[in-house]
C-alpha cells in the first residue's frame, strides 16, 4: 500500500499559484463590492447607477495590461533602475506643491490631472521606495547589519520621501511606507536593537505628527469616543460600526446593506470593507482577511525561497512588497471596525481608485517575476544577484 502510495505524484501548489489565486479572489470580490455600495451615490451624481462600477473595471483592465508589461521585465532591469525610479516618484510628490498642478480633494493635495487621466504620486512612491530600499539593501547588506551608518543613510532617504508627503498631507503613506521599511531593515539582518530603535522612531514620528494637526487631534478624538461626536468628526466612524453591528454574523446579503445609501461617506472607496461586513457578516469578513492572510504569506514565502538560491534583490523586493501589501490592508480594515484612527488608504486590490490599482498589480506581477527567476535558477544556487 505504502509502495502504491508512493508511486502516486504528489502535487504541491507552488507559492506563485496560490498568490495568484489570492489576488484574483481579491480582485472579483472587488468589483463586486465596489458595484454594490456605489450604485446608488452614482446614479443621485451622475444618473448613470454603473458609472464607478465601469470605471472600476476599466482600472482592472488598465492594471492587468500594465502588469503583464511589469512581469516582463528583469529584476536586473528593476534593479538598475530603482533609484531613477524613486526620484521621479519624489519629483511627482514635488509638483503637487506646484501651484495650479496638484488637485485638492476632502482638503489633501494628493492628485496630479494630466489631461482626462488623474494619477496618485504617492502611491507611485510606496512602490518605489521599495525597490529602492531592496537595490540599498543589497548594496549595503554588511553596513546595515554590522552599524548604525546604514541605517542612518537609510532614514535620511525615509525622512525626505516622509516630509514629502506629510506636506499634501497623507499620514496614511507616511506611516505604511515608514513602517514597511523598519521591517524591510530587519529582514534584510538589521539587529534586534536597530530594528526596535527604527520602530520606535516611527512610532515617535507618528505620534508628533499626529498631534501638530487641529483635524488629525480631531480625529483621535472622534476615534477615542466616536459615540461623542456622531454627527461631525465621529461621523464617519459611527456609521462604518452600525455596519459591522447589521452585519452579524453572516450579514444581509449581497446589496442589502443600508449604510451605503448616503449614510457611509466613501463607502466605495476607503470603507468599502464596512460595506462588506454589512452584506456578508462576520463569516465574510473572515474568509477576505483569509485572503489577504494567503497573499501576503505566500509572497513572503516567495521572498524566502528568493533567498535561499541567493536572488537577494528579489528576496528583499518580494518582502518590502508582501510587507506593503498586507500593513495597508491590515490599517484599513482595522479603520474601517473602529481598532485603528481614520486614515484615507484604501484596501488593497479591493477598493475603487485608479492608480492604486494599477500599482498594487504592478506590485503583484513583480512577486511573480521573482517567482519566475528564482525557479529558473538551478538547485543548490547560492550566487548573489
């Protein structure tokens, strides 16, 4: 029996697959989610009930095709290129300050219109810090491991992208690209004691920031006692937890929830995952955080298994990636129930928006490439690259 079993091939789904399987997933359960908390805002501002819904798609479609070009292209080529990259990243969060360039919205100066196309800089520069920090890492590998130089080199590039960004203002990025970078540092070797001193300078920064802004006092405010202020900073807050309270534990269903119909702002874009937990309940919310759960396990997987063959510039950009990935959605979901203060990032490969979509397949599709190069490499390969 134990000789017949044997003979039987045994499959292992290869960690590529299972991302790819988890991002699809995510992507579905995207258009399906945006399709049903935006229809009634779209047809009361536009008459047209599929106008984000077409949009969306049209996004996915734009994405997609942008990263099957991505996949395509050599981590070599990436590599070569990541500093060319993150200053024209930081050039873009320049010319948001530009008078008459950068376009406000809900008070934040986020967005660059060029012609009919808007595009987001600062979800150009998540991704680009993270090239850059992988090629920094490769070059400077032993400096960052064995002294506080590298790591000070390291923090004057985050200190300039931060200050940046803290200008539009976006808290959110600053935060996720802060962090993601702490533990990019220390999964490239950094030491225990550095590792936990850039946290903690993260957290120091965070924390300053958070209190030199009326409306960011405000909304720490209203996230301590959102009960407190129900109509003005606590709005939007109080009405995302009467959604996860409807929801229960399998929720009303696909198009029943009540939130959407101009209780919830945003509810198509940054609390779309409140809009979720209303029509599918606890069990839904659970199997989407399943989701991402897979997603970034495998990516980081794939990192490791980058790693071990000695791709090193793929294994550092497989983890930044996989670390971006999951933070970001880990603070929007824990926004969306209540467990983190108000932020405006959107939940990965789920919420409506443009360029975050198309750079969080951008993203996905570099995982696959090093996936790819790691396997073709040789059993037992060890060469730095």
């Amino acid at each position: 029996m134990n000789t017949a079993l044997r003979l039987i091939p045994s499959y292992r789904p290869d960690p590529a697959s299972w991302l790819m399987f988890s991002a699809g997933a995510l992507l579905i359960l995207g258009l399906v989610m945006v399709s049903s908390a935006s229809m009634d805002v779209a047809h009361a501002q536009f008459g047209r009930p599929f106008y984000f819904v077409n949009r969306h798609a049209l996004y996915i479609t734009v994405g997609v095709t942008v990263a099957m070009i991505v996949y395509r292209v050599p981590l070599s080529l990436i590599q070569e290129k990541s500093t060319v990259i993150f200053m024209s990243s930081l050039i873009l969060l320049i010319l948001l300050l530009v008078p008459h360039m950068g376009r406000r919205v809900n008070g934040s100066l986020r967005w660059i219109g060029v012609g009919g196309i808007t595009i987001q800089p600062s979800e150009l520069a998540k991704i680009a810090i993270v090239m850059f920090m992988s090629a920094f890492l490769v070059r400077r590998r032993d400096e960052v491991r064995e002294s506080w130089s590298g790591l000070i080199k390291a923090a004057g590039v985050l200190g300039l992208t931060s200050a940046l960004l803290m200008l539009e203002p976006d808290f959110g990025a600053t935060v996720v690209i802060l962090t993601t970078a702490a533990m990019m540092l220390w999964l490239a070797g950094s030491g225990i004691k550095q590792t936990a001193i850039s946290l903690l300078l993260v957290f120091f920064a965070g924390s300053i920031l958070a209190v030199s802004s009326s409306y960011r006092v405000q909304r720490l405010t209203a996230y301590i006692h959102p009960w407190a202020h129900p109509f003005d900073q606590g709005y939007q807050l109080t009405q995302s937890l009467i959604a996860f309270g409807r929801g229960g534990w399998l929720g009303l269903g696909l198009g029943n929830s009540i939130q959407k119909l101009f209780y919830l702002p945003e509810a198509h874009t940054d609390f779309v995952f409140a809009v979720f937990a209303e029509e599918f309940g606890f069990v839904g919310v659970s199997i989407a955080i399943g989701m991402f759960m897979v997603l970034v396990y495998n990516g980081l997987k794939i990192g490791l298994e980058a790693e071990k063959k000695g791709l090193v510039y793929g294994a550092y950009l497989a983890y930044g990636l996989s670390v971006l990935i999951g933070l970001q959605a880990c603070i929007n979901m824990g926004v969306t129930s209540g467990a983190l203060p108000t932020k405006g990032l959107t939940l990965p490969l789920v919420s409506y928006g443009g360029s975050s979509l198309v750079v969080e397949l951008s993203m996905i599709a570099m995982l696959l490439r090093v996936r790819y190069e790691t396997l073709l490499l040789p059993q037992g390969s060890r060469g730095m690259r």
